[in-house]
C-alpha cells in the first residue's frame, strides 16, 4: 500500500508525469481508432502515434500558458469569478480551491479520497505557480482548460489526417499495382483466347 501511495503522490505532485501518462492514454486512444477505422498499415499507425505525441507534448504546455495569459486579466476584470459554488466548482474547475473545499467537505471514503487525489493533482498542475503562490481563479480555469484539451487537439488532429496523408503517399503505389493486375488479367484472357 505505500508503494501505490508513492507512486499516486509522484503523479499527483508532478504535472510532467501527469501531462505524460495523459498523452500515451491519448495516443493509445488514437492508435485504436486507426487500427480499427482505417486500413493504415501497423507502420503507418505507428509513425502516426508519434506525430500525436509529439504534437500534443508541444501543444499541452503552449495551451495551458495560453489559458493562464488569457484568464489572468480576466480575473482582474472579475476579481469576484472565484466565488463560485464549491460544487459547481467541482464540475467546471476540478482542480480548484473551490473544487477541492468541497472534497473536503464531502462525507469521508473511497469516492472522497479519488476525488480529492485527483482535484490536488489538477490544483497542483494547474492553479500553484512555480513560485508556490496561487493563480485566480480563472487564470487557472482556463489554464487548465486549455492544457487538458490542448493535446486531444493536436491528437485528434493528426489522427484523423495521417490517414489522408497516407492514402494520399500510397495513392501511386496502388494505381502501379492495380495496374499490374489489370494487365495480368489481360494477358490471361489473351492466352486463354
């Protein structure tokens, strides 16, 4: 049980390991769908899993500063946004302090300790700056936002075009075979004649 603790507190207090393990879930996800949807070769699916998790480990930092850019004037514009309900906080901002209050508030047990393990791991990605002070409310939000989606985007992205692009690489080579077979099929019924 303290090896599973360990291993739950280095996740939950490194946002790379958590940013890490959320990209392969993502890669996993997409590699399946290619394996399943396309006819992308094994090669192929794999090139295209790399190009996702290459996209989506640029992209989830980028977003996430992005979010925190855009929500810090918004904060100062709104210095009252964070008074929200702490159960809708849950809802819209997992890893808030709000969020994580009503954790703490909630009767204590299983569902309680993973739902606050999680929210503390999203406040420590998300809301605790490097410094150790705290980020407003919706430069947090959004911050998390844009770091949570930020890679299913470039996912997604990739995913859904390596297929074309594949099609489109391959496209030559199987007009050369089609025509292989089509003049195969000719010479045959030549000599059958």
């Amino acid at each position: 049980m303290r090896k599973a603790a360990g291993i739950w507190n280095f996740y939950k207090n490194n946002s790379m390991v958590q940013d890490g393990l959320e990209t392969l879930l993502g890669a996993g996800v997409s590699a399946g769908g290619q394996a399943l949807f396309t006819d992308m070769t094994p090669e192929e699916i794999a090139i295209s899993t790399g190009l996702g998790i290459a996209g989506a480990t640029a992209l989830r930092p980028a977003m996430g500063h992005a979010g925190y850019a855009i929500g810090r004037p918004l904060d100062k514009a709104m210095p009252n946004a964070g008074k929200v309900n702490p159960g809708m906080a849950m809802l819209v901002s997992p890893g808030s302090p709000q969020a994580i209050k009503a954790w703490k508030q909630m009767e204590p047990g299983t569902m309680q300790d993973a739902g606050l393990g999680i929210a503390e791991a999203k406040y420590n990605q998300n809301f605790k700056k490097k410094d150790g002070t705290e980020r407003g409310f919706l430069e947090g939000t959004i911050g998390t936002f844009g770091r949570q989606y930020g890679d299913n985007v470039a996912q997604l992205g990739v995913a859904l075009a390596t297929p074309k692009l594949f099609d489109n690489i391959r496209g030559d080579e199987r007009q050369l075979e089609e025509i292989a077979e089509l003049e195969e099929a000719l010479a045959n019924l030549k000599g059958g004649v």
